[in-house]
C-alpha cells in the first residue's frame, strides 16, 4: 500500500497536543482529520498515537463522531451481516491464551465435538439466511488443514459442505479453518469461498504474549496466501488482552498494510478458565475509542463488530456503530450467546443503517495502490 504522504504543514497540526485542547479545538482538529482521511490522506503512526491520547467520555464520543464520518463518506449506511458456525469444537492443539477451545486449558462450559456433518451445517445455514445474514462462517478449531494428516478427508468434507450450500442457498459460505496452504487456498476458491477469516489477533510485538505454539508469521503467510487465491481476508483481532496503545495501533497498521478486506473487532469477553480469564473487562468507552482510531487509520474497510459486543458493550453496544463500525456477527458467537436477531434488526432501523453486505474495498478511489 502507498501511504499519500501528509504535507509538513498538516503534520505540524497534528503534533499538536489534543488532550490540552478545548472542545471546541479538538472538534474542529478531528473534522480536519477526517477531511483529509476522506480526501485520500492516510494517517501514519505517529498521528495514531496521538489520538490514542484523547481521554474523557465527551472527547472520546468527539473522536466517534469524526470516525463516523468517514464512515458515512467511505462505507455508506449498509451494515454487513454475517453468522457463524463452530463446525468442529474444543481440544485444540494450540494455546491462545484467550480462548476457550485449546486443550492447554479448556474453558468452563466448552464443548468439544468433531466435524459437523453437511446436513447439520446446511440446516444451520438455511436458518441463519432466514435471520438475515448474507454470510455464513464455517469456524474449525485447529492450527489448520495445512497440519493435517495425510489420511484426514476433513478439508475435502468442508469443500463439499460449501459446494452444497452454496447449491442450495442464497448465503454466501466463508470458511475460517486456521492456517492454509496456497494450494489450499486455491481449493478453497474453487469451491466458492469468497472470504476467510483468519484473525492476527494483536501486534506482532504482543501476540508471543498470549499465544506461543505458532507465530503471528504464521498466520500473515497465511492471509497472503489467501489474498493470492483471491481470496478477501477477513482478518482482524481482539481488543482488551492486557496490549498497548501502540500495540493496537501496531495491528491496525499490519491489517492496512495486507490489504485485507474486512476487520472482525473482538472485544475480549474474559472465559473462566482460560489465562486471560482474571482480567476484566474492556471499558466500553475505550473499545469506542479503539474502534474510532481503527475506522480513522481504516477509512474503506469492513469493520466488523464481533465477539463481546454485547458482554462489554452493554447498553452501549449501538454507539459502536457511531464510531465507525459498518458490520456485524448476528446470532451466536462460537463460545458464547449472541443477542436474538430481531433485537439487532431493531437496533439498526433506530440508528437508520440498514442490514445487508457493506461495499468491499475495491482499491484506489483516489488513485493510489491500496
Ligand atoms: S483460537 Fe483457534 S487455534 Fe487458538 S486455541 Fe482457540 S480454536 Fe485453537
């Protein structure tokens, strides 16, 4: 991707330190932030960092409405829709310290189950299109079908499952199987598969600190190879594991830099059980802030509000998408209860945004690489 460099002058403002702004200057600072965001400019990290500094709920709702706008001007009002499936559950061989499935430390409550059949995936898939959702994830515990056996048929089987619903539904079948060759991959879009789920989860520099039986290479060759089948990469990560300011910055900034396509946003909903299980739970006004920052420094991509939108969120959950949020998980997530989706329908009638698939990031409008 091709940063548009930022004149001195435009930089020079923005060194300016906003936690000492008044309303009013801050307003004023952040509208030209996204008017030059809108424009084609990209904002770099320094810039980034500063925004992290915006403390308080009534400046922090200032940097929302800022998000908001580039929201508007480069996504529109159509609010991605999509509901997942845990097809295959628990006893994972790796150790993500935030989840619930590995087998290092299984979580309170999780199941543990193999492959779903095609029926049982398709009969899902069919009530998640009744609920509204344009897509359907067919999610796998593992490190991925990259590891498996040579006896395993399990990749052929999922290949088969989204040939059969793409045959017999409307909903269009995404896949998030854990890491993948490029001749996967290719299998993969061969079948249909037109978006993979594959998180970097945090920062490079963070991500040893919660995960270390793979590496966060690991997972970016992966989208690569994505990217190369043609794939759309739905990739992004969790907010809220012990990680910095600049860590979060620092994923953001990889996510723009792969070019991926859509950004799922977890807001870590602590499980029993589980290493991260002691730590508590996410400010509700620093996940809008996150999310602004992430909409600002991600003007055209998807971003997609997905798990703890409703456990750390609250009452709040709808200002997220004021804040820059243009998609959602609906139904349930893989270890815990969703709200029911008529309550999401509700929510986004009264914000005036309305359900379907939000535009894909086609690139430069501006003529620039992206
Ligand atoms: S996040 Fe995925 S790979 Fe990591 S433990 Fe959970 S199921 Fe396994």
């Amino acid at each position: 991707m091709v940063q548009v460099p930022i004149s001195p002058s435009a930089r020079s403002s923005q060194s300016i330190d906003l936690r000492s702004a008044t309303p009013d200057e801050l307003r004023d600072r952040l509208d030209a932030i996204a008017t030059r965001i809108i424009a084609g400019e990209r904002l770099d990290k320094t810039e980034a960092l500063a925004l992290t500094e915006i403390e308080g709920q009534e400046n922090i709702l200032l940097l929302c409405e800022a998000a908001d706008r580039v929201r508007r001007e480069c996504c529109g009002n159509t609010v991605d829709l999509c509901s997942i499936i845990n097809v295959k559950s628990g006893g994972c061989s790796e150790n993500c310290s935030f989840c619930s499935q590995s087998a290092y430390h299984p979580g309170e409550g999780s199941p543990i189950y193999g492959l779903k059949s095609a029926d049982e995936i398709l009969e899902q898939a069919k009530a998640a299109e009744a609920a509204g959702a344009r897509r359907f994830c067919l999610v796998s515990q593992g490190r991925g079908p990259k590891y498996n056996s040579p006896k395993s048929k399990e990749f052929e089987q999922v290949l088969e499952t989204v040939r059969r619903i793409i045959a017999e539904t409307s909903i269009k079948p995404c896949c998030a199987l854990g890491e993948v060759t490029a001749e996967q991959a290719e299998a993969l879009a061969e079948a249909g598969v037109t978006r993979y789920n594959h998180n970097l989860e945090a920062s490079e520099n963070f991500y040893p600190e919660v995960v270390s039986t793979h590496t966060w290479g690991d997972r970016v060759e992966t989208v690569k190879n994505l990217k190369s089948a043609g794939i759309q990469a739905c990739t992004g990560g969790i907010i809220g594991m012990g990680e910095s300011w600049e860590d979060r910055i620092d994923l953001a900034l990889s996510l723009r830099d792969l070019e991926v396509e859509s950004v799922p946003l977890n807001l870590l909903n602590p499980r029993e059980g589980t290493p991260l299980g002691h730590l508590p739970k996410l400010d509700p006004f620093d996940a809008l802030k996150a999310i602004a920052i992430f909409r600002l420094l991600l003007p055209e991509q998807i971003i997609r509000y997905a798990g703890g939108r409703e456990a750390v969120m609250g009452e709040l959950q709808s200002f997220g998408f004021k804040a820059g949020i243009n998609a959602m998980l609906v139904g349930h997530y893989l270890t815990t209860m969703g709200q029911p989706p008529e309550r999401d329908r509700a929510m986004l009638a009264e914000l005036g945004l309305e359900g379907g698939e939000a535009p894909v990031p086609q690139g430069d409008r501006h003529g620039r690489s992206r």
